[in-house]
C-alpha cells in the first residue's frame, strides 16, 4: 500500500499561511492526492483533490511537484477556526489505498 | 442537501453485549463505507459497498462484526458480542464518483464506548 507521511503537529498564527507537506515515494500513475480535515466530535471533511501541479479551491491550494512523491497543502490566512487534524490519502478512485488514512496532521492555530 | 445521516451519536454497552449502527448515505451515492476511528489514530476502513455489494470487508473483523447494505441505500453495521478494543468512533461515508475521482462524505460519527 502507498504509505503517506506527515507531521504529526503543526503551530501557527492566525492571518499566517500554513503549509503541511505529504510524501508518498510510491504514489502510483493512476493516484490521485485528497486532503482531509476533522475537527473533534465529526467526521473528516473533503477538502482538495489533485493529481498533478497546482489545484487550488475556495479554501486550499494543493501543490505537486512532478514527481508526485510529495504534495503540501496551503492554507492561506488560517484563523483559529482552521485548527483541526489533517489527512493527505493517496490511491487511485475506488482503490483500498485511498481510503487509507494515516496518523494525520495536528494543526493549533494559536491567537 | 442532506448529510451522510447516522445513529445514535453515542452508545455505551457491557463487553460481550451487541450492539447495531445505522447509516443512511447521501441520495444518489452508490458507495458507501464504514470506518473504524479509534482516539488519537487515523479512521480504518472496516468495509466499502458499491450499491448493495461488497467491494472490500479486508479489515472487517469477521468473527464478530457484520455489516449489510440492503436495497442499496441505508446500511447496518452490526458488533456481537462487543470487546474493550471496539470502543472507537464509528464513521459512515458515502461518495460518488466524477470525471474518475471520488469524493467522499462522511457522518458525524457513532461514539461507542465498551466497558
């Protein structure tokens, strides 16, 4: 299985930009990179899918160099509401790899 | 449009009891998935459904869990008898597939707690 890894934790201001980088040295031609957030008490929350250079959505940008072995996700001008764990997940759609969360990303966004 | 509905939100029972989950997915995904999210770790996925088929239960414990997904919408997933280590949050996901992505949704989870 492609095996992700990330920081465990993350600190950051608010109004700062925050990014958390995933390698995945094994990623797979067909792979495509998620990122997902979760807040205590919920259910991860979908937010960034790419599968090459740069993705960017109302809320994220998503960068992948050409290799693919990493990706960062970018989160611009985080506030306190933005702290949270984060998910990078890699494998191609409907695959097992792609549902295989890691250990996550702790991010505290400090006032 | 409606969430990825499940219940109950929490559950507490004796070890060795059994206990049920109901998950109702959002209208018009066709996979659905249960996850396995013990405090502190990453969610495990215990099975995925594609319709009212399984596409993988690898993970799934089956000596004591079982899940259905009758008629292809709403799904069980069931633990009989219940351990200590099956204290965890029980997350339900349903996604559909685009453009040869998926993007899944998930619930807010079944607190179970084993004593």
């Amino acid at each position: 299985l492609a095996k992700t890894t990330q920081p465990i934790s993350m600190d950051s201001y608010e109004g700062q930009e925050v990014n958390i980088t995933c390698s995945h040295n094994n990623i797979a031609t067909n792979d495509y990179i998620t990122w997902y957030q979760q807040f205590p008490s919920q259910g991860p929350r979908f937010i960034i899918q790419g599968y090459k250079t740069k993705v960017t959505n109302e809320v994220a940008s998503l960068f992948i160099p050409a290799d693919r072995k990493s990706s960062t996700l970018s989160l611009p001008r985080v506030s306190l509401s933005d702290t949270a764990v984060y998910y990078c997940l890699v494998g191609a759609s409907g695959s097992a790899r792609q549902l295989t969360f890691g250990s996550g990303t702790q991010l505290t966004v400090l006032p | 449009e409606a969430g990825v509905a499940q219940s109950p939100r929490y559950k507490i029972i004796e070890k060795r009891q059994s206990v049920a989950f109901w998950c109702n997915p959002i209208s018009g995904h066709a996979t659905l998935y249960w996850y396995q999210q013990i405090l502190g770790q990453g969610p495990k996925l215990l099975i995925q459904f594609q319709n009212n088929g399984v596409v993988d239960d690898s993970q799934l414990p089956k000596d004591r869990f079982s899940a259905e997904r009758l008629k292809g919408v709403d799904s069980t997933l069931k633990i009989q008898p219940a351990k200590l280590e099956d204290s965890a949050v029980y997350l339900c996901a349903s996604s559909f597939t685009s453009g040869g992505r998926d993007t899944q949704y998930f619930g807010p989870g079944t607190r179970l707690t084993v004593l």
